[in-house]
C-alpha cells in the first residue's frame, strides 16, 4: 500500500500487458484493473495513451528520449557556435 502523497510507478511493458488483457483477451477495465493490481482510471489512461502513440498522435518512451538527446545536442552545437563567432570576431 502507498503512503498518501505517493505514487506509484509503472514500467511500460506492464501498462502495454494491462492494456493487452482489454483488448486481447476480453476482459472488462474493472477486471483488469483488479487483475494487476491498479485503478480503472489508470487502465483507462494507459488504453487512451497507447492508442495515441500507435496513432502517431503522442510519442513513446524511445521517441521522447530520443527528441530529449536531440536537443540537448543542439544546444550544445550552438552554444559551441557562438563561442566560435566570438573568437572570429577578435582576428577580423
């Protein structure tokens, strides 16, 4: 049980297989929440999230870390730029 103020944290895999017993397996979103141990309102996010990502509308895991690397290198890349503008300035 979780103390009041905390929450708790789910891998993806174990929301994908929540999900699955829905829509694979016929279960009810009660029934799956019960099964693995969480709320139906959870269950119900995670059905409207994983659709959202297949549908290309949200991005996954893979995908926002990706974009994360992506611009952390831009920002390194103009950071260096502007380091190199300053020093062309003083030799012109």
């Amino acid at each position: 049980m979780t103390t009041k103020g905390t929450r708790r944290q789910f891998k993806p895999e174990f929301k994908k297989d929540a999900v699955a017993l829905v829509s694979e397996h016929g279960y009810s979103i009660s029934k799956a929440a019960e099964a693995v141990g969480t709320t139906t309102n959870n269950i119900r996010r995670w059905i409207k999230d994983l659709n959202q990502e297949e549908s290309g509308v949200r991005l996954d895991a893979d995908e926002r870390g990706e974009l994360d690397r992506l611009r952390r290198g831009v920002r390194q890349l103009r950071m260096e730029k502007e380091i190199l503008k300053k020093g062309q300035c003083r030799f012109n």
